[in-house]
C-alpha cells in the first residue's frame, strides 16, 4: 500500500486528536440507524428548528484544527448539467430563498469555513470536459484541485492512472462513520483499497436511488386491496406480488390497437437499464462481486441469477402491462404524464424525479423494489450513482485534504441530510407517513453493482440487452463473455496494485 508522508501540518493535528481522545465520538453507528427507524416524520417545522440537534455522534476532528486561511479549491460540475441533487460547496452559491436544503448546505459550508478558518472555491466544469480537467491538472501536478467530485466511472479512471489516493489511508478519514454510506463502502473497495466513497459531503448517491411510486388511486380502482406497506414492513414484498397486481392493469384507452404512452399500463420506466438494475439488484444478484480477499469476479453464472433473470424476461413480457420506451428522448416526459394522469400503477423511478408530481390530483406511495422471494432476507435497492469526491495525489499535503473532507461529510450529515430526507422527501415530497417509514428503509437497503459502475460494456451492458429484447440467453451471455470480463477486471486489479 502506498505509504504517506506526514507533513508537520498532519503531525500536529495527530498530536492534538491523541491529546483529544475519549472526548468524542463513544456513541455508534447503530445508534443513530435506530434513532432514524423510530418513526414517522414530525411536521416540517418542528424539523427545521432541530435540524442543527440532528447529529448524535461526534467526529473525530481536533478541536483545534486550523487551516490558517488555506482556500480549498473544489471541482465539481456545473448544476445545470445534472438531473440529480448534487449540492455545491461554496457559500456563495446560494442566496437566502427559504428553501431549506438549500439552508442547511449554507450553513453546512459556512460553519465549515469558520470553525477550521478556510476559504472554499468551487470550480464548476462542464460533464464534457470535467474529466479532462481534472487530468491536466493531475499530469501538470499543478494542484488545482484539493477535491474532485468525478463521476464512478471518472473516479476509476483516475484510480487506475494513480492520480487518486486511497482516502481509507489518510488520517482524518473514519470511513466507518455513519456519513459515509456503508454499503458502497463494502461494495466499491477493490483489494482493500477505497479512493472513493458515496457520502454525506453531498446529495446525489440518495437522489439517484431506484424506488417505485404506485398509484392509490388505480389501486383502489382494480381493486387492489392488499396494503402493499404492511407487505414491505413483513417482508412479503415480493416480485410475485408485484406482478400480479401490475398485470390487473391495461387498457388501451384510445381503442386503436397499439399499447403506447397515450393508454394505461401497471408498470412503466424511462429505459431498459433502469429496470434490469432495479429488479436484478432488487432480487440480491450482481453481475460483479467479491471474494473474502476482497477479489471481484464475474458472478453471473449462479444458478439463482438465471432463475431471477429468467423470471423478470417471462413475466414483465407477458400481456401489455408493461411500458418499455426503451430510453428514447421523450421518455420521461411520457412516463410523467403518464404517472399523473393515472395512467401508470407503478413507475420505477428515482428519488429525483418525485418533485414532478407535487401537484398530481391522486395520492401515490414510495415503495423498495420488491424482493424475488420471501426466502430473500434483505430489500436492495439500486444506487444509479452520482458524483464521487476524490483527492488528486499531487496534493501537497493529503491529510490536510482528508481532514476538510471529513469535516465536509459531517457537517453535511449533520445539516443537509435530515433537511433532505426529513424534510423535503417525507414531508414535501411523501403523501402518508407509510411513504416517510419507507424512505428510512430505502435509505439502508441501497447497494451498487461493480459490474455496471466499472466493467459495464462487458459485465452488465449485455443483460441489459438481452432483457430489453425480451430474451432469455442469460447462459450464453455468461459463457460469451466470462473471459473478455475477467481480462477487464485482471487489468484494473494490476494497475490498483
């Protein structure tokens, strides 16, 4: 593992978090897991007065940490290119609109900004050319950027050049605390080294994660009478459920033959890939996982991958209760019409998108993706990503690098996110309390699948391919491919290593 040198700078903030101990951080991560499972959300405004209380544990921070005036200077893309929650850093970025995400990552940055005397800068870059950016800046060894929000698939790149450092060695870093999301901990290490991780320094790993909202109305009206939210809190939530109430629903209203946007169908989503992930991943399976070493490998030739796969292709393709716009450019506008005019019982869709219907007449719901059985312990549901902050290794002094983003992630754990999830997604965006106590459990179920974030055009693209097709060649993908797959993930693990 690459070994780093302390700067006099990390060495002090060492000494004074030694002299520290035992003053912070005794509770644990499962403490605040039950405190956020208690309930129902509480009204918006007894919310915001205790959004800044929100935070039980502690960092592990020095009190005394300074950054003597160090203007940090982030990258990160520009807003209007991302359909996701993705909140800037800096200060300035926002002016006082009452909006209360929009509050809390003010007082997140401000309070950041003041307590360890910095001054931040974002960097705002086009998609198109973020990544190159962040490259020149990393072959110059300029050092531009002290943090880069990069997309998964950016990150890896940098990873394999060498540009990035492994974050679970820097000093200030406590990946196993609560703002840093577990399960993409677990997930996107590779041999035991993470240099990067979705976490609480921002918003778009939880906005991007698949759910279904389902019509109450259209339930009531074919007679639906089972209380889908009593099955997910059992854990009876299952895709033979599921299916059986989407496929009560069809109709070609305007008579003309053909099942498109203009008629009513149980299921519906904007492209293949959405629905493959959601329900692939739903059901516990992975194109990718590891081994106890920390390995990936390719793991689609389980005998319970193909019975899942097969079970989606021969129930979603059977009947017309299925709307499959296969990703062409006016999908989503579809799907959203149709969703508010009751035209649609279940959309598979993404936290982001729930804004679209604050003005639908009829009540929906928030439900995970079903599970394939009720052998299957757990739900999952499936993170389409966001954006991922890493650290340039040209950096001068990485642990001071760590150390303001770990602060980042907290204060962002401590403000924004109670203000997002308590606030905008259970008591703006849900429209029963059953919807609140679903967005916790949504919140702990969220996994990612190394196979589409990585080695997607070989490990998972060809799935997606074959389900959109309505095939079942699951086999022969897997033999097809198992060698160009493990050639793909040998070449990464040699240039991580």
């Amino acid at each position: 593992m690459k070994k780093i040198i302390l700067s006099i700078f990390a060495l002090s903030l060492i000494f004074s978090m030694l002299s520290a101990c035992g003053e912070a951080g005794e509770e644990t991560a499962g403490d605040n897991i039950q405190a956020e499972e208690s309930g129902p959300a509480a009204p918006a405004e007894e919310i915001t007065e205790e959004i800044s209380n929100e935070a039980e544990i502690m960092h592990n921070l020095p009190d005394d940490l300074d950054f003597e005036g160090y203007e940090f200077k982030i990258l990160n893309t520009i807003q209007d290119d991302l359909h996701y929650m993705n909140l800037m850093m800096e200060p300035d970025s926002y002016e006082d609109t009452g909006e209360i995400i929009n509050d809390a990552a003010y007082k997140r940055s401000i309070e950041i900004q003041e307590k360890y005397n910095c001054k931040i800068t974002e960097i705002a870059v086009g998609n198109g050319a973020r990544s190159s950016s962040f490259k020149r800046s990393a072959t110059a060894g300029d050092n531009a950027y002290d943090i880069a929000c990069l997309s998964p698939g950016e990150s890896l790149s940098a990873a394999q050049d060498a540009s990035i450092y492994d974050i679970n060695e820097l000093v200030f870093v406590e990946l196993d605390s609560p703002w840093w999301d577990q399960n993409a901990r677990s997930s996107m290490s590779v041999l035991n080294k993470i240099f990067f991780c979705p976490g609480a320094y921002e918003l778009s790993n939880f906005d991007m994660t698949r759910i279904l909202l389902f019509n109450k109305q259209l339930m009531q009206d074919y007679g639906i009478t089972e209380d889908v939210y009593q099955l997910a809190n059992e854990g009876r939530w299952t895709q033979e459920k599921f299916f059986n109430m989407a496929k009560l629903v069809t109709s070609d209203l305007n008579g003309d033959g053909v099942y498109n946007h203009e008629d009513l169908f149980g299921t519906g989503s904007t492209a293949d890939h959405v629905v493959f992930g959601s329900f692939m991943m739903g059901s516990g399976e992975m194109t990718v996982r590891k081994d106890a070493d920390d390995m990936p490998y390719f793991a689609t030739d389980s005998e319970r991958f193909n019975t899942v796969f097969i079970n989606m292709v021969e129930n979603f393709y059977d009947g017309s209760f299925y709307f499959a716009p296969k990703n062409v450019p006016a999908a989503e506008d579809w799907c959203t019409d149709m969703f508010d005019e009751d035209r649609l019982l279940f959309y598979n869709i993404t936290f982001n998108r729930i804004p679209k219907f604050r003005s639908m007449n009829a009540d929906f719901g928030i439900l995970p993706l079903p599970k394939f059985d009720e052998m299957q312990e757990n739900y999952y549901c499936e993170s389409g990503s966001g954006m991922l902050a890493v650290i340039p290794v040209t950096a001068e002094d990485p642990n001071k690098n760590g150390a303001f983003l770990e602060a980042y992630a907290y204060y962002g754990w401590s403000y924004v996110v109670p203000a997002y999830k308590e606030v905008s997604l259970k008591t703006k965006m849900a429209r029963d309390d059953e919807s609140a106590a679903m967005v916790d459990l949504i919140d702990i179920s969220r996994v990612y699948d190394l196979g589409r974030l990585f080695w997607g055009a070989t490990a998972y693209d060809p799935y997606v391919t074959e389900f959109g097709s309505a095939r079942t060649g699951v086999a022969a993908i897997t033999e097809r491919n198992a060698d160009r797959v493990a050639t793909a993930i040998e070449r990464t693990l040699e240039l991580f290593e």
